[in-house]
C-alpha cells in the first residue's frame, strides 16, 4: 500500500505536488469515491481515477517537446474553460502531464510525460536542473541589476539562488533591455518575480532550452517527441529515472 498520490504520479498523471492539489480539489477517485485527504492509501490494483479518467501502471511511456504559445494553461484541465497545452497534442491518446510550468503568458520549451518518476526528478531541487529564459523588460537593466541576479535576489518566499544573468541587447529608443537568465530553481512566477524585483518589468518572457534540450526545428505551437538518447540523458540528469526521488 502506498499513498495515493505518489500511485498517481508513478503512472505519469501528475506531480506529487500537483496530485496532492488535485486531491484536495475532490478531482480524484479511489474505486468510484472521491478522495479528499492526502494520507489516502492504496494499491496499483485499485481504481484510481482523475477527472473521470481511469489511470494505468502498464501504458507505453511517452515523452514529448512542446514549443508552448502563449495563452495555454500548463494543466490537464481547466474548470474556467481556458485552453490548456493538451489542446496542441490531439493525436497523443496516453494521459500525459506537464513537467513543472511556464506561465499562462510565458511560451516556449516544455517537456509532458506520463513516466511520473522521471517528472519527480527533473522537478526536484537536489538536482538542480537548468532552465534558460530570454526575458524583454522595460527599461535597462544596468550592471548592478545584473549583478544583484547573478548573487541572488531577496523574493517573499526567500532568497533566490544565483542566476547566470547576460544582457543581450538594450534599445534605447523604445527603452526596452532583453536578458539571457539561467536558474535551477523552479518557484512560481520565478523569473517575472527577480526582474521586477530589481525595476524591470517583463513585457515578454520565453523559455528557450531545459534540461539540455532546446526549441531547435520546433515552431510555436507544434511538439515531437523526444529520441532514446535524450531520454537517457532526461534519466541521468534526474539521478537515474529508476530512483525514487522523493
């Protein structure tokens, strides 16, 4: 018997976190009754559903790149009827969920899988994996702005850990700077957050490789799926995708 919430992220549905917030939103089903409290056990045998939609533990693992336009929800489903990702990979019948997410206003590379072990560990903090954004702001950002990102900026939820900050262009007819930021953490609104924080607003913001991999022969909108030797690698980056990575 284990808790519900890690069986719901082994076959690929969610995040442990994610599932815990699926749990506590009633959307979850252990054999026809909803499951609210998170110390929930059960076993791969049981019927556990989301949404309605009955999970499995010996579906073929899936691995996809998305190159994520803006207005799309990273998530399986939205009760206020917004678009989310799913909707730009009709033809992929597997249950499959976002690993981590960008911005309902953010675009560009994310990963969706079903192999949930994989997920946990892209997404947790001892493995500090990369993500590199490209941000327009208003405004220039100064040598001592970037400094202040490169050491770390104070945020309401803590300090931030450094962050690879390069200026690639300031415009100073329309006042607007565009900045390469590499960070490893994954807090919500990170990026927008840090930018602000020291007087550049985002006006656009896109995340242009994770994990190794980039948006390379990928146009907005459109996915492929990934290769064996990248999936290889997303398992050695995430401290093998046979550990139970917490």
């Amino acid at each position: 018997m284990e808790r519900i919430q890690k069986l719901i992220s082994r076959a690929g549905a969610a995040s442990r976190r994610e599932a815990e917030r699926m749990i506590q939103a009633g959307r979850v089903t252990l054999n026809g009754n909803v499951v609210t409290e998170l110390g929930v056990q059960a076993e791969e045998t049981d019927e556990i559903a989301i949404d309605g939609v009955v999970l499995t533990f010996t579906q073929v693992k899936r691995y996809f790149l998305l190159n994520k336009p803006k207005g799309y929800l990273c998530t399986v489903k939205d009760d206020r009827g917004r678009k989310t990702v799913l909707e730009l990979l009709p033809d992929v019948t597997e249950y499959i969920y976002p690993i981590g997410r960008l911005d309902y206003d953010t675009e560009g590379l994310l990963l969706l899988t079903n192999d949930g072990e994989l997920m946990n560990g892209l997404l947790h903090p001892r493995f500090e994996v990369n993500k590199t954004y490209v941000a327009k702001v208003k405004g220039q950002l100064t040598p001592d702005r970037l400094k202040e990102l490169r050491t770390g900026i104070h945020l309401e939820d803590g300090l931030t850990a450094p962050a690879e900050a390069k200026l690639m262009e300031y415009n100073e007819q329309g006042n607007w700077s565009k900045v390469k930021l590499i960070i490893h953490e994954g807090r919500n609104r990170q990026v927008r957050r840090m930018l602000s924080a020291v007087g550049n607003e985002v006006i656009a913001l896109k995340r242009i490789a994770f994990a190794g991999l980039t948006l390379d022969g990928v146009s907005r909108g459109q996915y492929r799926e990934l290769t064996a030797e990248e999936i290889a690698m997303l398992g050695h980056i995430a401290g093998k995708s046979g550990k139970d990575n917490g």
